[in-house]
C-alpha cells in the first residue's frame, strides 16, 4: 500500500510496529543530516513505546550529526556483516533499496523478503515495501516522519525531537531551498514545542567548520577567477596538504562561490591523489549543469553536478570552460 498523507498511513504503520519487536531501521548510502536524523528520531519513537529499534548505516554518519542523542547507537555495516535480525525493516530517506549500498548488495533480496515500511520524500521512490509513506511535497524525511508520529499517536520526545530538527534544517539547507513550504515551518514550530536544541543543532551543522577547511577556502577563494557570471577555483593536492584539510573541505568553497553576487555557473576543479581531478559544477536555474557533468560520465542535479575528469588539473579548466560559456551563451 502507498501512502502520500502521514494521517492516512499512521494506522498501517502502527499496526505493522505493533506486531514487531527488534526493528532494524536503514537509510541511504552516505547518510546526510535528514538520513541520520530521521533514522535517529524513528529510533527515539520506538524504544520510547518499548521497542528494540537497530540503526544499522551503509556508510558513516557526518560528523554534525554525531552530536545528535542516540548517535551511540549508529552501527556501519562492514561488507561480509550478518544482516542484523529483525522482525520488521523501516527504510527512511532512501528512493530505492539499492541506496542502501553495500547492504542492498549483499542482502537485496532478504531485506524485501519480510514486512518493510517505507517513509520517503523522493519522487523517484517507487513504493516497493509493504507499507510506504510517500510525500515528495515534503521537504525532508524528517519532516514527513513527525507527522506521522504524531499521527500514531506516538509522543515525540525533546531527544526525538532535536534528530528530526537536524533533518528538517539540514535538508532545507536552513529554510533557503524551493521546497521549503509553510507546513516545513509548523514542523519545525511543533519540533521546538516538543524540546528540539535548536542551538545544539545550529552550532553543530553552521558553527563547526573545521580551521583546515577556512583555511583552505582562503587559499583556494585567493585564487577565484571570473568571467562575467562564470566564477571558478582551482584546489591543488598541495594546497590540501598544506592546510591539511579532507576532500569534503572543498564543499565549503563551493558554497562560498555559490553565495557570489552575479553568479550564474561556478566551477570548482579539485586534484585528486591519483592525478585526475574531480569537478564540482553549480548554477541558478534554467542553466543544466548535470548534462555538462555527463560529458565525463558525471550526473547529479540540474544545478548541482560533478564528475571525475581524466586529466591533469593544469589542463582542465581548459577542457571544461568552453562546455560552460555555451551553456551561459544559450542561457534564457
Ligand atoms: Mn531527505
């Protein structure tokens, strides 16, 4: 059965909870804050009415999130692992089974062998469990969950409540994305009724950049060129070394330049250990820069792609910078 109204699926839900005992609760391959969040509030809800909820992740959990109560209890699956039995699977965040990376590869068929509940806000998901609840209108997995907690009738703890306040504001990237909605806002109005640390949550995910990554937006921003709309960085493995900052340090740079007024396309192009450079492409709307990604077997979004480009990072700008001039060329 497919749901898209939390109202509407809650007693399906409950019964099938009802009847189970250890629940093993997954979530998408590199979990972000609305993964780990909504896996984490499941988890509160359920030990809260007695249950025995397994936080079993495909990958580890962003360090944000590891401030988050309960996040002792998040196990990452090690290929070969025993699949963690269980009386009922609830998959969260998640479009497909196979988004639950080496687990769906090395368990696909017993984790749609028993009752699965689905709770997602993909587009893309198709409804493959035996109970989902699915609002691609809502704007994070978190968000969606609450309501049907609160439809369940099920109580939300302050602790419950700060894991979906991290999904809720981690997905909305804080309130700025086009599917941020009024009914986002209530949740997160009732989330801090219910206790949610709204200031442990905006400390964790917006006032703990590491000193590495500053420093190494600083070098690589010092270097920021322009052509009209188009801004681009480069990020040698020198300067990573230098600062002593992790591949992920990058994305605070992208963001940096996404921020840039008159910014229709930017382009950041890292060197990688072994010689070739990964692209990170964002633009504003009525620019694709997934299909510029797809030259090089890349994807992603329309305004937020990458790919992995087999060259050096002397030669790539001039690989990439004439495919993002025509697209600008061709721009509405
Ligand atoms: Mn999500």
């Amino acid at each position: 059965m497919i749901y898209t109204d939390a109202a509407a699926a809650a007693a399906a839900f409950r019964e099938q909870i009802d009847q189970a005992r250890r629940i093993l609760l997954l979530t998408h391959v590199n979990p972000d804050g609305d993964a780990v969040g909504s896996l984490l509030g499941a988890a509160h809800a359920l030990r809260d009415s007695g249950k025995e909820p397994i936080c079993l992740l495909a990958s580890p959990a962003p360090s944000y999130s590891l401030i988050l109560p309960g996040a002792e209890w998040l196990e990452v699956y090690r290929r070969g692992d025993a699949l963690p039995a269980a009386d009922l699977i609830w998959m969260l965040d998640t479009a497909t089974p196979d988004r639950v990376g080496a687990i769906s590869e090395e368990h696909g068929p017993a984790l749609l062998a028993g009752p699965l509940l689905i709770t997602d806000h993909h587009v893309t998901n198709d409804g493959g469990g035996m109970v989902n609840l699915i609002d691609p209108s809502a704007a994070s997995t978190a968000d969606l969950l609450f309501r049907l907690l609160g439809a369940m009738g099920q109580p939300v703890s302050p602790a419950a409540a700060t894991c979906l306040l991290l999904g809720v504001t981690t997905d909305t990237q804080s309130f700025q994305t086009s599917s941020t909605t009024p009914q986002t806002l209530r949740t997160s109005a009732e989330l801090l009724e219910a206790g949610a640390d709204l200031r442990a949550v905006i400390n964790a995910v917006y006032f703990s950049i590491p000193e590495s990554t500053m420093r190494l937006s600083a070098l690589a921003l010092s270097g920021l060129r322009r052509e009209g709309p188009l801004f681009w960085v480069t990020v040698s493995q020198a300067q990573l070394v230098a600062t002593g900052a992790t591949d992920e340090a990058t994305d605070d740079t992208v963001q940096q330049l996404q921020r840039s007024a008159g910014m229709r396309i930017c382009a950041l192009f890292r060197e990688r250990v072994d010689g070739t450079v990964k692209l990170s492409l964002r633009s504003v709307p009525g620019i694709n820069v997934a299909a510029i990604a797809q030259t090089w077997g890349g994807g992603g979004h329309t305004q937020a792609a990458g790919a992995t480009l087999p060259m050096s990072l002397a030669e790539a700008p001039d690989a990439v910078l004439p495919l993002l001039r025509a697209a600008l060329a061709k721009a509405p």
